[in-house]
C-alpha cells in the first residue's frame, strides 16, 4: 500500500525504488501492478467504456 500511494502522490518510480531499497526498477514495478479490474474501473470513470 505504502508503494502505490507514494507513487500516486509524486509520479517518480526511480525516487520510489530508492526509498524502498531496490536495486531494479523492475522490482519496484511488482508494488505497481493493478488488475484488469482496476483498469477497467479506471476507463469507464474517464468515459471511455460504456
């Protein structure tokens, strides 16, 4: 939770795999992931499902 809220809040994946202590980006990204549930939740609030 902590991830994806510092993430929300200032946009800097690099800032955030420092703060956390990762060596990879990549690892960062795990924290990141959001389901197809999330996304589809996301684009019917911009209006672009319907």
């Amino acid at each position: 939770m902590f991830a994806t809220i510092f993430y929300r809040d200032c946009r800097d994946i690099v800032r955030l795999a420092d703060v956390m202590g990762h060596s990879s980006i990549e690892t960062t990204r795990i924290y990141l992931v959001t389901s197809g549930t999330d996304h589809q939740r996301q684009m019917e609030r911009l209006g672009l499902m319907t």
